[in-house]
C-alpha cells in the first residue's frame, strides 16, 4: 500500500469546492493540529463553509461541511491521472473500523483529485467520528491499487472543525457536528 504523503493542497481543495465557490475568502484559520488545519470560507456567493485539510507535500485529503447539509471529501495525489469525467466506486476505511464504499469523481480542474459528494446525515457523522478517532484512512480502488492518509491531528482537527461550523457556518443551535 503506498502512503498518500499527507498534503492537500489549497488550490486543489478549493477548486473542488461547489461551482460558485471557484474563488474563495479565508474567513479564520487554526494552526497546524498534528498533520491538519481548519478553515472557514466563504465562497463567491456569499457561502459560509469550513474544511479540514491534511497537509504537506503534494497529496492528502480534505474535508468539508456546508450549510445546507452536504459535505465533500476530496483526496489528490501528484503520481494520480484521472481521466476527465471518470468516476468509481472507492472503498475508504479507517484502522479497524468496517469500510465504507462511496461514489467518487475525477475533480473538474484538477486530474490529480477525486471528489466525493454527500448529504452530511448520521452515517457521514459516523465516519468523521471514525477520522476522528482514526490512525490511517486507507483508500483503495477498483483496480485494487491503494493509498494510505495519516491521521494525525484529526481528533483536535474535528473539534475544530465543530468550532469552525458553530462560528462560521450553523450557528449555535444548528451545528451538525454537535453530537
């Protein structure tokens, strides 16, 4: 298995973001929370939202809660070269915990990026509770090729992230990561 050396890079997240949020304004930023940071953005329409990045290097993954309740996952790696509109269904699984299998696509900009879509419900709360409490998320493709994320970090990093959310993006009452 060949470790995804932690890194995303703010471009590629960013670009990864919702078609109205090609260009973005940093609202806040943590410092570095072992291998990660959280930021809250806004997007060209005025969109609050926050995201969890592993960085340094040239690959890694990055998190992401908006209003609304969807989230976005996006993973990159320089040595990736995926084909415009390709999309596939990826297995991610952190250390022991059971896998999960979601539907990924090719970032529209970026050959190098995936991304994954999702309503932001009780399983996605699951499994940022598994990247919370996580060492390794292993990503492994139809293929069968695999890569590795650390972890490091993503317990601060997610308690960050519900800061981020209840500051920038849902308020107090409204905070989906509260639980």
């Amino acid at each position: 298995m060949k470790p995804l050396v932690p890194c995303l890079l703010a471009l590629s997240f960013v670009s990864a973001a919702p078609p109205a949020a090609a260009q973005t304004t940093t609202l806040w930023q943590s410092g570095p929370l072992g291998r990660w940071s959280v930021t809250a953005a806004r997007d060209q329409a005025g969109n609050n939202f926050c995201y969890m990045s592993n960085l340094s290097g040239g690959s890694g993954m990055g998190y992401a809660v908006y209003a609304g309740g969807s989230m976005r996952i996006v993973l990159t790696h320089p040595e990736w070269n995926i084909t415009p509109g390709a999309q596939a269904r990826i297995t991610m699984r952190i250390d022991h915990y059971p896998s999960w299998t979601m539907n990924a696509k090719r970032a529209v900009d970026s050959a190098s990026s995936i991304i994954v879509d999702a309503r932001f419900d009780d399983p996605a709360v699951r499994f940022l509770n598994e990247i919370r409490l996580g060492n390794w998320l292993y990503i492994i493709f139809p293929n069968g090729q695999s890569y590795q994320v650390s972890l490091e970090g993503s317990n601060a990093a997610v308690h960050q992230l519900y800061y981020c959310n209840r500051s920038y993006v849902f308020g107090q009452s409204q905070n989906p990561l509260q639980n």
